[in-house]
C-alpha cells in the first residue's frame, strides 16, 4: 500500500474544506481500477464541481513515479453515467464520497447511484442502450 495515496487524500479533503467548501459539491474515490496491494489506502479521484472556480482544485500528482489525478466531473456527465449514455459508469457505480458540501449533495450522488443500478437490472432498458449504440 501505498501512504502516499491516502496523505494526497487527506490534502484533498484538506484544500476543499479550506479554499473549496462553496465551490465543489462532491469529492470522491474511485477504485475500480487500483492495484490489489492499493485497494485499503484511501486516494482521491475526481470531484463534482459547483462553481466554475472549483477548476483551479483540479491536479496532477507524480509521486515516487506514481501519477495522481484529481480533476472535475460535472452532474450532467454523472447523470448520463447513470442512464448508461457515458461509457465509463464504473466512475458512478463504484464511487466512495470522501467529503460532501450538503447532505443533499450527498442525497443526489445516492440517488444516482442508486438510478445506475435499477437501469442495469433492467433488461428492456439495457437491450434499448445495447441496441441504439450505449454512447448516443
């Protein structure tokens, strides 16, 4: 494991709450695709951006040749993600939320989840998607 990964997240948490807390709606982890010996440490991976200034959180970290991204992802993309019209709902499915703005931040990012997965048990619905391209 590396401790790198879970003091970057803490800076994350850190820098949101200081100098981000109005701007970004969400910050979260993403693990779908770490390592085995990086899965217990905690990392950051994208956030949910309320305001156009919450662009200046975005990063990329080399550590120890190891690269670190944290960058935005709007609601919009994260509702396509939800309606598998975005091809990567791993991003939605698998996502941890590290620090939340509002309890109705939180709620929202739920409920998608929870959209996500009612569409992928759903097999009139996936053979539409399947059918008409998953990426319109």
């Amino acid at each position: 494991m590396n401790k790198n990964d879970t003091r970057l997240a803490e800076w994350a948490v850190k820098k949101v709450e200081s100098e981000y807390h109005d701007d970004v709606c969400l910050l979260l982890e993403h693990k779908t695709l770490k390592l085995e010996q990086d899965m217990e440490a905690t990392t950051f991976s994208f956030y949910i951006p309320a305001t156009n200034r919450a662009n200046g959180l975005a990063r990329t970290f080399i550590i120890d040749g190891i690269g670190y991204d944290l960058y935005p992802m709007s609601w919009e993309r994260i509702e396509r993600m939800a309606d598998i019209k975005e091809y990567n709902t791993t991003c939605l499915a698998d996502a941890i939320i590290l620090w939340a703005r509002s309890e109705e931040d939180r709620q929202r990012f739920v409920s998608l989840q929870a959209r996500l997965r009612a569409n992928l048990q759903n097999p009139q619905y996936m053979y539409e998607r399947a059918k008409n391209g998953l990426i319109p």
